[in-house]
C-alpha cells in the first residue's frame, strides 16, 4: 500500500484528539444536522402556508365570478325577461303595439343582449364541467334562433355570445322583435329559464366554497336567500385579498 508524500499522520493523530476529540466532531455534524432539518422543515412549513393562501387567493376569485354569474343570471337576466317575454296586457310589447314603437323594446332588448353576454363570459371564465354544459345550452338556444335573431338587428358569434347592430334593431319591424323575445318559447324566454338553473348551480358552489373556507352558512340544508350568500362571500373576498 502507498501513501501519498507530505501527509503528517502525526498530525491526524494529534488532531483525532482521542474519545474527546471524535465525541466533539460527532456533536458538531449532529447539530448542524438538526439545523439543516429545521430550515428544511421552515421552508416546508412557508411553502405549505403560501400554498393554502395560493387556494384561498383562486377560491376568492371563484367567489367573484359566481357573484357576478348570481346578479347577472337570478337578477338582471330575469327581471329583464320577465318583462320581454310578458303577454299580458301593459306589457313592453303590448305597448309598443299601441304607441306604435319599438323604442322601450329595443331598449329592453339591448339590456337583456348584454347581461346574456356577461354571463357566458363568466361561465367561460370560471371554466368547469357544469358551467361547459350550461355554456353549450346557451349556445343552442342562439344558435337555434339565429335567423330571428338576425332579423332582429342580433348576430350570433362562434361561442354563443351576440353583437348588436343599433341601427338595425332599432330598424327590426316589432313582430320580428316579438318572435325573438317575446313569450316563453322565444330565445329571450329559454334564456331566462336556463338562467334559473345558473342560479341554483350558484347557490351550490357557493355554499361549497364558502365551506371550503371555513365559513358555514345558518340553516345549511334549508333554502338560503341568494342575497344573504352574496353578502358573506363579498365579506369573504375582502377578508382574503
């Protein structure tokens, strides 16, 4: 066996200290061993804190986004088509029909174009499997009405949104405004049942987020008002941005 020139070993003999000096060396490499799993154990802790904010921040968004798809669908998307789609007399129709103008129709119609379009880009944005599926119920019903529409002053997009001409809405004949929101089986009238369904689906992420995050609702598996969800998610935003 060789050695390689130059070694002292008197030197790694002197400085083995003996029991005493390995002792001492053992007790170094273990408490910097404890240090390092402590930082180690630290930095796991902060990435698992950063990563449940991380869940907080994208639960808080849906919340968002669900708040806008409520007001939008239960609140304008309904009150407006209740009030397109009325047969009864008085209503928008029926007195378009006597003043002979479209004006009020046009005007509700416009309303009814745009809180229709914020709801599919909400619904798109929120992305998931039953949101996908009330996108393509949205799309058929434009779809199915394209022409009507059309003749409305109304085109449909490829992903079920639609863009309004002004002038040749407010140019529609009223019976071609009527065949396009007037009455339940109109695509105004579709529109606004479907939009109850949103509604509820709502209402049920809502509720699961809400619970996600640690805040329960009074009176759970009871009927809960869609303001009072509202209200608690809104708080619940301000708490986690």
């Amino acid at each position: 066996m060789s050695y390689t020139s130059g070694t002292s070993y008197r030197n790694i003999k002197n400085y083995s200290g003996g029991r005493g000096g390995v002792s001492r060396l053992r007790s170094s490499f273990v408490s910097k061993h404890s240090r390092t799993n402590a930082a180690a154990n630290s930095l796991k802790n902060a990435n698992s804190t950063s990563s449940s904010n991380s869940s907080n921040a994208a639960l808080t968004v849906q919340l968002k986004t669900y708040s806008k798809i409520a007001q939008n669908s239960s609140q304008d998307i309904q009150e407006v088509g209740k009030r397109l789609t009325a047969t009864t007399d008085n209503s928008v129709f029926d007195k378009a029909q006597k003043s002979n103008s479209t004006k009020n129709v046009v005007s509700e119609a416009t309303d009814f174009v745009n809180d229709y379009n914020n709801m599919i880009s909400s619904l798109t944005k929120l992305g998931g499997t039953e949101n996908k599926k009330f996108i393509a119920q949205l799309a058929e019903y434009a779809e199915d009405n394209k022409d009507i529409l059309k003749n409305a002053g109304i085109t449909v997009l490829k992903d079920g949104s639609l863009t309004m001409n002004k002038k040749e809405m407010s140019g529609a004949s009223l019976e071609n405004l009527k065949k396009a929101f007037n009455g339940k089986d109109s695509f105004a009238g579709k529109v606004t049942a479907a939009s109850s369904d949103i509604e509820a689906n709502v209402k049920k992420k809502l509720k699961e987020n809400l619970l996600i995050l640690g805040e329960e609702l009074p009176l759970l598996h009871q009927e809960v008002h869609l303001e009072a969800i509202l209200t608690i998610s809104h708080s619940l935003i301000l708490k986690n941005i």
